[in-house]
C-alpha cells in the first residue's frame, strides 16, 4: 500500500502545494478525504431504482458523464476544469433507453442532460424556442413544434417507466466516493448492469487535508502547484466493486499512434470487457471498440454526418449485443 506524502507549505504569503511524488491506494483515497455531503441521499434514491428494476428484471446502466473539477481550496474559489461537456454520455443515455435499459445517469452539474440536449445549443437560448400569445398564454413556435413534440414523448415515457435517475457530481471527490457507492449498489444486479465510464475524470488533485482553506493570495505574484496522481479506480471498480457487471470504459488520446495500444493496456491492466477509444478531434465521428481478442471501429460516413446521424446510435446496439452475450455466456464474444 502506497501512503500518501503531500504536503503544503507556505515562502511569504504565496502557498506552494508540493505533493513529493505520492501515488496512492484507491482504498486510502477514501480514508483521507471526506465523502460529500449528499451521498446519503445519493444511496437512497439509487438503492431504490436498482431494487425497482432488479424486481423487474431489467438491464441497468451506470452512465459518468461530463468532467470532474478539482478544487485548488477547501473554501473553493478556484479549480482546475476540463473540456468535457457530457454530450457522449447525454447521447448514449437515450440510445440505451431506446435499447429497453434503465439509465443512472451520474453526470457533472449543469452539463449536457439527455432530452434536454436537443434544445440547448449555445445560439439559442430557452425562450427562442417559444412566443407568447395574444390570449396571454405562451406556445412552442411553429418550426420547433415536430421535433419538440418527438422528444418529450421519449422523455415523458423514460419517465413514466421510471427509467431515468439523474444524479449529480462536481468535484472530483464526489465523483470517486459516488462511483465506489454506485457500482456496489448496481453490483446486486449482478451481468444484468452494465458500467459506462464516460466522464472525463481528472488524473491530478490536491488531496483536502492538505490544501489551504482559504482562497489562494496572488500579491506575491505567480503559483506553483503540484498535484497528486489520482489512484487508477478502475482497478477496485473491476476487481470489488462491480461484481459481475459489464464494464465499459473509454480512452481518450490526441496522438492517434497512441490510442490502441494504450486502450489494449487498459484492458489488459485492469482486466475488464470493453474498452471505446476515441480522439479528441473525431469522437463524435470515430470510436474503436477493443475486447479482449477483437478490434472494431466504427464510423460515420459523410452521408451520415450531413444527415446528423450521432456515432452513439451505433455505439449502443452494439454494447447491448456484446451485454447479451455477457449475460447469456459470460462472454463477451
Ligand atoms: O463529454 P464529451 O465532451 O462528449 O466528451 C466525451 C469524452 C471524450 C470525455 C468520452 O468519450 C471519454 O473518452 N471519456 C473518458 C476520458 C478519460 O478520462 O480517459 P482516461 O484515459 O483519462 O481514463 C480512462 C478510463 O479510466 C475512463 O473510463 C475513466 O473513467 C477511468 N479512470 C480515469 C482516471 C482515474 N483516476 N480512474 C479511472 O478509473
């Protein structure tokens, strides 16, 4: 076991973070930083969806989605962010509702929600889908009305069904407690549920009982900080946690030369089913599949992408075949 050795100390009144070199065991991680406040009330509303489901016998999807921050204070002012704005886990949370599953969508706050989605891009605001009326009322304008109408009745029958539970993180240490918390309790649903890593989840942070509690001065000009490496959680997610669901994760890289050979090292690391790479630029056009003793990728051609067909409608049906193949064999092939 690994200790942690971060240390944080002070030359004048700038703060310098310096962590020494600690690596450390996913299960102190939780030890030394504190679980978030609401993960009582996470733990409740999940037990009670999984047990509604496992009574029905459903498949159960865990979806991460969007990036995690890490807090550079304890009274937080300021954080480090990354790009991801949880439209691969939006998407794909539709497209496994469409496949028949029930969707834990565990996603950043304020990040890209399924449904929702389709009424958000950043030129148009909310109340320029609508007009008021003379009659003091309020109406959905002519041309937004068909796709409108499409989409709230999926949405309104996931809910219906009570197939969608929304949950929330922020920081990375809510992600990482919520994740452990969540994978147990969807492990009851033994094959039946399916781990679909898709948030962008930091590889640094300053672990809580070492970073200063107020916000960091700047009158003594530049800041160094030196961050811990964040414990890989795929390892005890794999190994203890999720029992004997179907894990997903993916793999994100900018260098293309790297990618396959390091999602094939993940999956030979941590010993899980499936591994999606995917590059920066072209993730919304072009993901690998990588299993054990197969490689497949999947793209969109140009008549799809002019007729905005999304990669994730071909990414879904084809984790549900490899999922029913897990469940019927524990195979994924
Ligand atoms: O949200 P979008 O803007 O649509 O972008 C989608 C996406 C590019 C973020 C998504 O498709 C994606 O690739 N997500 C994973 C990105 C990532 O964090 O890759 P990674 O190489 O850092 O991590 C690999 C896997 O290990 C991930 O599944 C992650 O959940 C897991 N991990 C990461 C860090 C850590 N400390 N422990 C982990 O278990």
């Amino acid at each position: 076991m690994t200790t942690m050795n971060a240390a944080i100390s002070t030359k004048g009144e700038t703060p310098i973070l310096d962590n020494g070199q600690g690596v450390i065991d996913p299960d102190v991680y939780f030890e030394v930083n504190k679980a978030p406040a609401d993960l009582p009330e996470f733990e409740e509303k999940l037990n009670a969806f999984v047990d509604y489901h496992k009574a029905k016998n459903n498949n159960v999807v865990l979806i991460t989605s969007g990036g995690t921050t890490v807090p550079l204070e304890n009274q937080t002012v300021r954080f480090i962010d990354n790009f991801s704005n949880g439209n691969r886990g939006a998407t794909s949370a539709e497209y496994f509702l469409e496949a028949g599953y029930a969707v834990v969508f565990m996603h950043r706050t304020n990040s890209i929600q399924p449904y929702h989605r389709h009424f958000i891009p950043s030129q148009r605001g909310f109340l320029d889908y609508m007009r008021p009326t003379e009659e003091g009322s309020v109406e959905v304008r002519p041309e937004y009305v068909e796709k409108m109408h499409q989409v709230l009745l999926r949405y309104e029958k996931a809910k219906q069904e009570n197939r969608l539970l929304l949950l929330e993180f922020v920081t990375l240490p809510q992600y990482l407690f919520k994740l452990q918390s969540g994978a147990k309790i969807l492990a009851r649903l033994q094959e039946k549920a399916m781990y679909y890593l898709a948030a962008a989840v930091s590889d640094f942070f300053i672990p809580s009982s070492k970073m200063v509690e107020h916000k960091i001065q700047s009158r003594d000009g530049g800041l160094t900080l030196t961050l811990d490496q964040v414990p890989k959680f795929l390892k005890p997610l794999v190994s203890n946690w999720a029992a004997k669901g179907l894990i997903v994760s993916f793999k994100l890289e900018t260098d293309t030369n790297l990618l396959v050979p390091k999602a094939r090292a993940a999956l030979e690391r941590y010993g899980h089913q499936v591994v999606i790479g995917n590059m920066l630029k072209t993730r919304r056009q072009t993901v690998t599949f990588i299993t054990q003793h197969t490689e497949k990728v999947i793209t969109l051609t140009k008549e799809e992408l002019d007729t905005d067909v999304e990669i994730e409608s071909k990414i879904i049906p084809e984790l549900a075949r490899i999922h029913q193949n897990w469940i019927k064999s524990g195979s994924t092939e």
